[in-house]
C-alpha cells in the first residue's frame, strides 16, 4: 500500500476534527482550518499544565478607591434558555433607573434572541461578555458541577471561550474583555487560557440567589447584606418569570440611600 500523502492525511485529520465539532449543538462551521490551527497552537502552549485548583472563587472583582465613593457592579447572565428566553421587565428598569450594566451571554442564548441581543448590544448602558458557547462549565479535566455540562479538556476550554468571543465581536464589533464560565467555576489552567485569549476570568461577590428560586424580598437581602465597594453580583437575564425586577426596585432605593453608584465591569479595575 503506497503511504498517504501529506496533503491527503491532513485532509483526513481535518475532515475527523470537523465531524467531531458537527455534534456540538450544530457549531461545525465554526471549525475552519484556520482556527483548528490557531487552537492547536493554545493546546500545545499549555498541555503540559496541571489543571490547579477548581473552584466559583477563582477571581474577584474590585473597583478603584475613591474618595467618597462606592461602585458596585450588577452582572447578568444569559444561559441558554428557550426563544424569548428575555426578561424585559428587568431590563427596562436598568433603563429607567439609568443603571449600567454587564451582560454575559451565551452563544447559544444569542442564536435564540437574535433581534434581543443586536438591541442590547447597540445601547452604551449594558457591557456585552463572553458566558462561553454552549454554556459549559469550563474544566481541562471534565470536573463539573450542579450536574452542568462541563468542556472535558483544552480544546473545549478554547472552543468555549473563544468561538463566543469571535461570535460576539462579529455581530457587535467588540471583542469581549471578560469571561465567566458556567456556575463560575473554573480550573487554575482555564484561568491561564482565557488571559492567553485576551480575557479575564470575573466570579461574583454577591450571590443574588435567583438561580436558586428565592422570592425578591430575599433576593433583594441577598444584594443589600453583600453589598460593599467593588462588589460584583450575579444575577440572570434570560428568565422572565425570575423575580430579579421586583428585587432591584427593593434593593437599588436602598443601595443609593447607602451612597452606591452603579458601574459596568470595563470601568473597575480587576486585581
């Protein structure tokens, strides 16, 4: 048997990897060449890594100090999610209250809420940021948790993170400078990857607990008990029957009684 030709086996080596990214929920056409190169290139960087610790506490946000001055970031994550999957009530109170913001969402949640994020992404009071591709919880070993659906190695922490990335600077001409994974937590390595991807891996401060189905009044707690200079809170945006609206028009009185103003994550300073 004569022996494949060079050109023929690396047809045949891209022509497995593609069919390997057909069963990632319909994103094979993300695959080209180019970027199976580029990404090769990231694993070979960092495949002789440990993952390190993995943990939702991996990074934290702080604001600068200032005198007088106290900022604290609301955040909002948009999973997946079913089409419509929109919280408008929430989203016109930000607007009303002019209260910036920052948005992490999901190339899957993008693909359902097409017209949804073209709007929010053109209005200069929301930040849009990277909540990966397809939601998984990025892990270069295949650790999860709460039963989310993690990435298994290298290669799906960069599929994660910088399909998304290109996805979203395409449609809005930014790339996204932050990165949250799915459930917050990450590995040391991933933390590695996303900075090598000009990214910044941000938690939370605050946990609101609307994930966890709390009614607003203790949701509304939940923000004002956490809340001090710097603070960042998670909180969603892609369920409408979630009661986040109500617990902001409880918490932001309060907040500004308390002299807080409100600031997007590209006006703090990570450290």
């Amino acid at each position: 048997m004569r022996p494949l030709s060079l050109k023929l086996a690396a047809a045949l080596v891209l022509g497995a990897a593609l069919a390997s990214a057909a069963g990632k929920g319909g994103y094979a056409f993300y695959y080209t060449p180019e970027y199976l190169r580029f990404r090769k290139r990231i694993v070979d960087e960092f495949k002789k890594m440990p993952p390190g610790r993995f943990s939702e506490f991996t990074h934290r946000s702080r604001a600068d100090k200032g005198a007088g001055h106290k900022v604290i970031a609301l955040t909002f994550d948009a999973c997946t999610g079913k089409p419509g999957g929109y919280n408008k009530a929430l989203i016109d109170y930000l607007r009303a209250e002019k209260i910036p913001a920052t948005l992490f969402v999901t190339g899957v949640w993008i693909d359902r809420n097409r017209e949804t994020f073209a709007e929010l992404s053109k209005d200069p009071l929301f930040e849009i940021e990277n909540h990966g591709l397809l939601h998984r919880l990025c892990s270069t070993s295949g650790r999860t948790m709460y039963g989310v659906r993690s990435t298994m190695d290298l290669s799906g922490v960069i599929d994660e993170m910088e399909l998304n990335a290109r996805k979203i600077q395409q449609l809005t001409g930014r790339r996204p400078v932050f990165f949250r994974s799915a459930t917050a937590y990450t590995d040391d390595l991933s933390r590695k990857v996303a900075e090598r991807l000009g990214m910044e891996v941000v938690s939370y401060d605050v946990l609101s607990g609307d994930a966890m189905k709390d009614d607003a009044a203790k949701i509304s707690r939940n923000i004002l008990e956490g809340a001090r200079h710097g603070a960042v809170v998670i909180m969603h945006f892609n369920h409408p029957e979630w009661p986040e609206a109500a617990a902001l028009k409880l918490a932001v009185p309060e907040l500004r009684k308390r002299g807080f103003n409100f600031g997007r994550l590209d006006s703090f300073t990570l450290r």
